[in-house]
C-alpha cells in the first residue's frame, strides 16, 4: 500500500482553504449589491409548463421565454420573460 507524502497533504489543504476563504471573502458592503443591469421598474412574465420535448422548448424560446427552474417531481417547468 502506498503512503501520502506530507507535503502533497499540506499543499492540498493549503488549497482548499485558499478556495474555501476566498469565495466567502465578503463584508457589510457587499450587503443588498444588485447588478447594474437590474432595476426595479422590471416586470416579468412567468408560466408554468409541463416538460415538453425539444420542440416545445424551441416554441418557448422563441416567445422570448428563459429557463428559470424546473420540479422533476411534479413534472413542470418554469420559465419567465420580461415584459418591461
């Protein structure tokens, strides 16, 4: 059986804690920052559609529709627009 080398431990903890700290790298100023392409004056349109098959969703995104999320178990998906 092989052995872990010390030092390759140390460099992948050193790794991952490097990763794990910078992505939770943030503080009070960051608190409420939208992107500035977002407003509040934005309106959406939303539907909920069963799961459809390719064609269905070539006819949604051509309505100007996005994927937003779907429920595997109830078999739907929902998908928005905006409208203003």
């Amino acid at each position: 059986m092989k052995q872990i080398d010390l030092k390759s431990v140390l460099i992948g903890v050193f790794v991952t804690t490097t990763v794990i700290l910078s992505l939770g790298a943030t503080g009070p100023q960051d608190k409420g920052v939208k992107s500035p392409s977002w407003d509040e004056s934005q309106k959406w349109e939303w539907t909920i559609l069963p799961f459809v098959d390719a064609d269905g969703l070539k006819r949604v995104g051509n309505a100007g529709f996005e994927f937003v999320s779907c429920d595997q178990k109830l078999r739907t998906s929902v998908w928005r627009r905006r409208v203003q």
